[in-house]
C-alpha cells in the first residue's frame, strides 16, 4: 500500500485520533499561531513597560506581570507543539502498518466509557473478519507520560463517534494493529 492511504486514516486502536492531513497543513498555521502569539507577548511587554515607566508602579508587580503573561500565551503553542509532535509519531508507525494492510469492513462497539479531567474517554472494541477467521480488537493506550497520566488505560478520547456502527478499518497482519478510516 502507499502513502494515498494516510489521509484517509481518522483513528487507530493503540493512539486514538489522528490527523492525515499534509504536514504542511498542520505546520503553516501552527507557524502563524505562533508568530501571532509572540507578537502579542512583544505588544503587552512593550504597553507594559510603558506603563510601569508613566506610574512607577512596584518593580516586584511588573515582573510578575510580565512573567504570567509570557507563561500563559506560550502555553498554548507548546501544547500545539506537543500534538503536532505526537501526530508526527503517529505517523511514522502508520507508514509502517500499512505495508501489509487490508481493507476490511468491521463492527465498532462502545465497550465502556470513563471521564478524565472533563474529556470523555471511550473504550471501543473492534470485530472484522479475515478468511472465515473472526478477529477481536480492543483500544490500546501509548506509553504512560505526563500528558496522559492517570488516564484510565484502554480509554480514548474522541473515539464514541465510531461506537456502535459499522465502519472501514485497515489491518495490519503483520503488526496486529488496526486502523479506522473516515467514514
């Protein structure tokens, strides 16, 4: 199989969602972010500066000023930077899986659902049939880190839109893993 294939890819059973959209679709406006976002910091250090110069404000208050808003608007694109990095990693596997991978159609069930810090998580288990063979796969978790710590293991989010219905997976024999397309 080749690379047609990635952006057809929405989930797989062991990362949960994952984005196939051209990497130059996810890095160009991640670019913009950023640049938009240190703008900002520029823009409030200078009005900032500004201000603590006019009113004498206390030197302790304005650095603390500044350090909270530089923490608080870089936040966000290192958090970006984090999903940008692991849906790169993501991919790499995919590359991989599809090598040997079939198009198969399969019954997605909702075997449970947790909730987590506010998100949804949903634990689904996927049967598809190989030659007569009736295979059985349930959702997987990454590696334990800090991002996704304390999550209940099996339990992904953004997954209950594939529960309960039939869909189109890619399977992979030789890496036992299962991938679901968009619909």
């Amino acid at each position: 199989m080749d690379n047609k294939l990635i952006p057809r890819i929405s989930a797989t059973l062991k990362y949960g969602a994952f984005s196939g959209e051209s990497r130059k679709r996810i890095i160009i406006p991640y670019i913009i972010l950023v640049s938009i976002f240190v703008f900002g910091i520029i823009l409030f250090i200078t009005m900032t500066s500004f201000d603590y110069l006019n009113e004498k404000s206390s030197l302790t208050e304005y650095i603390i000023g500044i350090v909270a808003i530089t923490v608080g608007f870089l936040s966000v694109p290192c958090v970006l930077l984090f999903l940008i990095i692991r849906n790169e990693k993501i991919r790499k596997h995919i590359l991989v899986w599809i090598d040997d991978a079939v198009e198969l159609s399969a019954y997605c069930k909702n075997i449970g659902v947790k909730h987590w810090i506010g998100i949804q998580l949903t634990r689904l288990q996927v049967e598809f049939n190989i030659n007569g063979v009736t295979y059985v796969r349930t959702t997987d978790i990454e590696r334990r880190s800090l991002f996704n710590f304390g999550r209940p293991l099996g339990f992904l989010a953004s997954m209950s839109k594939y529960a309960d219905k039939s869909i189109k997976i890619l399977y992979s024999p030789k890496y036992d893993e299962v991938m679901i397309l968009k619909d």
